[in-house]
C-alpha cells in the first residue's frame, strides 16, 4: 500500500464480502452491513464479483471472515472483552458486534482509515460506542503502545484478528506484530490467513495464483510474504504463543460449506490456510 493512500485490495476484498450476500443461500457469513458500505460508486466491480468465475474468491473471503469471528465468540465465552482489528481495511464486524461487552479496536493505516470513515458516513452507517479507531503507521510508533494510548488496557487479554495481511508484511514487520501479541496475557488470542509458498503450488493452483499475483501488484500491493504451515507453526511458538492450530480449505469446507443443496465447496487443497494462536 503507498503511504496517503487508502488500500486498493481492502476494497477488493469489501466487495467480495458483499457480492457473497447476493450470490450463496444460504450465506457462509451473514453480513447486511457490507452491501451498503460499498454499493456507491463500485456497481461494475460488485457485478464482476458476481461472477461464477468469482466465486471461490468470494467464498473465501466469507468463510475466513466467518471462522475469526466465531474464534472471536469462543474468545468472548472465555471473558475477553477487547477484539483487535489489525489493518481492518472494510471490515464491517464492528458495525453488527452482537457482543455488547465487547470493545472493538480498528487498527489501519491512517489514509485507508480516514477512507473507511468517509465511506461509513456516505453510506450513512453509523459508528457504534464501543468502537475505537487506531489510526496508526507501524513504521512510527509500535502496535502496543498505539492500541494503549487508544484506551487498550494491555494488562487483560484480548483477541486480534488479522485477514489480509500478512503475504503482503516484510518478514520483520510479521514477526515484530506476533512478538508484540504475545507478550500480552494469558489468554490473549489470535486469527489470520497467510499464503503457502508458490513453488509448492502446481496446476490450477499455481495458475490462479501467478493471475492473483499479478492483480494485487498491480495495485501497489504485492505479494512477499508466504509459510508453509510448518514453518508457520514455528514462527508463532517462537514469537511466544502456547497453542498453534491450523485451519486449511478441508476445514473450512467440512464447518461451513457441509451437505449444501448447491454443492458449493472451496477448492481443495487452496493457496494458503487461516492460523488461530494463543498466549
């Protein structure tokens, strides 16, 4: 992402999220706030992402959002009652938060935040009370310290959800961002999405992800960062974390896409799985 300038692909990704809320019935992720976030001025890109061609991208998208948040929910019936979200992008979770204990904290860039907040109020979306914008560049000032000057209380657990984000982080800002996670609390959690490495991928796989590759470049953003789950294991248990457990397309089909009248299923294996650590 260029530095004063809002992120390309957390548009992409917005869009995604609401074209899923017309195409599948039932829905994987039951979201009525991200049509209206996004439905001004992005009709072609909405009617692209409609597309069956489109699908497994926006399935995706729906099921990694779906499974955070009901890591997130099981996090709440445990006590916590902070959710971070790491360059939160579109994300709309904050604006349907059932959990009213719970304080949601947005953490992005500042461009793409200020971005986000236009939209919100185009859409005429209100902000909720337990919401806390965390305006913050990562290159000059760290995560902790930006989400306690916000009001964090860095001595409770709590739990951080981070989609999107990591294949496109240097390896240092990766591990700065685990190291400082888990260093919180006992019981302090955390959910993302990485990519495998593009030399394991082959066939379709490997097709589709040169064609994705190609797109987020495009847009500014590329791609640098990838795991393979082995590797990624070892990168949380030596950032700190207690518990590492892997989430890859098997998973995701057999919580979300089971025994559907449509068949409709995520490919098998995918570019990359979703992770859940804890402290």
């Amino acid at each position: 992402m260029e530095h004063g300038q809002p992120s390309r692909t957390a548009l992409r990704v917005a869009i995604r999220r609401a074209a899923h809320q017309l195409m599948e019935q039932p829905r994987v992720l039951d979201d009525p706030i991200a049509l209206p976030l996004v439905a001004e001025g992005n009709t072609r890109d909405l009617e692209r992402a409609c597309h069956p061609v489109a699908q497994d991208f926006r399935c995706f998208m729906a099921a990694r959002s779906r499974f955070t948040e009901d890591q997130l929910a099981l996090a709440v019936a445990r006590g916590v009652t902070q959710y971070i979200v790491l360059g939160a992008g579109l994300d709309t979770f904050a604006y349907r938060n059932p959990f009213p204990e719970l304080h949601v904290f947005e953490v992005d860039f500042p461009a793409t935040q200020q971005w986000k907040r236009f939209m919100l109020d185009e859409a005429s979306i209100p902000i909720p009370a337990n919401l806390t914008f965390v305006p913050l560049d990562f290159e000059h000032k760290a995560l902790t310290a930006g989400l306690v000057e916000a009001g964090f209380d860095a001595t409770r657990p709590a739990f951080f959800g981070w989609l999107g984000v990591a294949p496109y982080l240097t390896l240092e800002a990766f591990r700065a961002t685990l190291t400082a996670i888990a260093h919180l609390p006992t019981g302090t959690g955390l959910c993302f999405d990485y990519a495998f490495p593009p030399d394991t991928l082959t066939g379709r796989r490997r097709e589709v992800f040169d064609l994705l590759s190609a797109r987020v470049a495009a847009a500014g953003e590329p791609f640098r960062l990838f795991f393979s789950p082995e590797v990624m294991e070892r990168e949380l248990l030596t950032a700190g974390f207690s518990s590492v457990a892997h989430c890859d397309s098997t998973r995701l089909n057999h919580l979300y896409f089971n025994a559907r009248a449509d068949s409709l299923h995520l490919p098998d294996p995918g570019l990359g799985a979703l992770v859940c650590a804890s402290t």
